[in-house]
C-alpha cells in the first residue's frame, strides 16, 4: 500500500497548461485518460461474464478437465489470495471489500494524474484496477470470489484463479518491469 502512495507523491504540481488538459480529462499530448478507464471496465466485464458462465454451468466443486495441465473448477475464495483467511469468520469479507475499494479509488485517481509518456504504467494501473473491482463485486454481491481456472503439473495445482486476478497479475508484472526500465533510462 505504501508503494502506492509513495507513487503518487512523486508527482508534482502541474504548469497551468498541463492543469488545462487534465481538465478536459485529457493526458499531456491531448490523449484522453477515457482509454484507460476502459480497459479497467473490459477486464471487469470479462471476469464477470466468465465468473456468470461458471456459475451457470457449474456446480461447486465441479472439475472439467480440458487437457494435461489445465482444468475448470468452480471454487470459492472467502479470503484474499491464495485462500489467505479464508476461514477467519466472515469479517475479511468487509476488511478486504473495504480495503479493495480504498485501492480502487487510490489507483483511479493515480491512472488520472499520469502522464502519456507513462502508458505503460497506466495500462499496469488499469488492469489492475479492473482486476480489483471485478473481486469486489463478487465480494460484496456473493461473500466470496468465484474462482475457476486451475493449473496443475503431476499432481501439484497452483490455486484455481479467475480473470480478475490474471488483470491483477499481468499489471503488477507490468508495473515492475516499468519500475526497472523507468530506473534503467534515469541512469543513462
């Protein structure tokens, strides 16, 4: 969490015609922010659609083996990653909708504030984004994540995931791949 916000202080206030174009809601070049913010809600939709699909077809606990290595499952998720307090009475519901929402509305404001030379960062911050009010929803409508993609080699599973945490996962790899091309191109 600290990471977040060390992120977003170190921007600086803006010339007034850089304070222009965020008023328009437009990124430094004439951009506009809207894109971002579209691609947070194609990859909420998609998790959603995908989570409906599974809970359409699906019983819980159902296996569908597709090949060697990867089958669906109909799980759920009452804690955070990895199943982590999954069983701590019901209260992580509410602490990680609250938490994820506080997120949400901090990476919101970060995608808005970035300049256009950063569109890797704010395609890392949209998926993220996507990603993490895709698992609200299921957190506050159901009282759990719907998870369903399983991945397993001789007999170890990686614990069953869904679209929401591939957004997570994909734009938290990207976030730190900029960190380094970011700390790479500031040395030469």
């Amino acid at each position: 969490m600290s990471i977040i916000f060390q992120a977003m202080e170190k921007y600086e206030p803006m010339p007034e015609t850089k304070k222009d174009a965020i008023a328009m809601g437009m990124n430094q070049g004439g951009v506009h922010r809207i894109w971002w913010y579209v691609i947070a809600l194609l990859v909420l939709v998609a998790d959603q659609l995908t989570k409906t699909a599974v809970l359409n077809e699906f019983y819980l606990g159902q296996r569908e083996v597709i090949n060697s290595f990867f089958n669906l499952v109909y799980v759920r998720n009452y804690g955070a990653a990895f199943s982590f307090l999954s069983d701590a009475g019901g209260w992580q519901r509410w602490f990680f909708s609250i938490l994820s929402s506080v997120v949400s509305a901090v990476i919101a404001v970060w995608i808005f504030r970035l300049p256009r030379a950063k569109w890797i960062e704010s395609l890392a911050l949209a998926l993220i984004l996507g990603g993490a009010l895709g698992n609200l929803y299921d957190r506050v409508v159901l009282g759990y994540v719907v998870d369903f993609l399983d991945f397993h080699w001789s007999g170890w599973h990686f614990p069953a995931f869904n679209v929401a945490d591939s957004g997570i996962t994909i734009g938290a790899v990207l976030l730190i791949l900029d960190m380094f091309s970011t700390h790479e191109d500031s040395k030469n």
